[in-house]
C-alpha cells in the first residue's frame, strides 16, 4: 500500500529529498507522494519532521 502525505505537511522537502523511489513530490497544497511509484519503504515517515506521510488505505 502507497504512502500518503497528511495535511499536516509543512512543506519543507525533506521527505522528497530522501525518497529512493523519487515518488514525492511538490503538490498545490502540500507535497504528494505517487502511488504507482512509492515502494512502501517508510523512508519518507522516517525523516518527516511533523509525521505526514502514514500507511494509505
């Protein structure tokens, strides 16, 4: 199952930068993650500051 980005986002990249897959990035309201890239690895929730990015349904 894809990652998604809360709108708790803040906007700082740091989850674009470190994606391995380079499924994250810079959306109108906040950044978005691709669900047919993202690999599920965690990477992204891992280095969020704020904890946006979770599990989607």
């Amino acid at each position: 199952m894809a990652y998604v980005i809360s709108d708790d986002c803040i906007g700082c990249g740091s989850c674009a930068a470190d994606c391995p897959a380079g499924a994250i990035s810079e959306g109108d309201e906040h950044y978005e993650i691709n669900a047919d890239t993202c690999t599920s690895c965690g990477t992204c929730a891992a280095v969020c500051p704020v904890g946006a990015p979770g599990e989607g349904e």
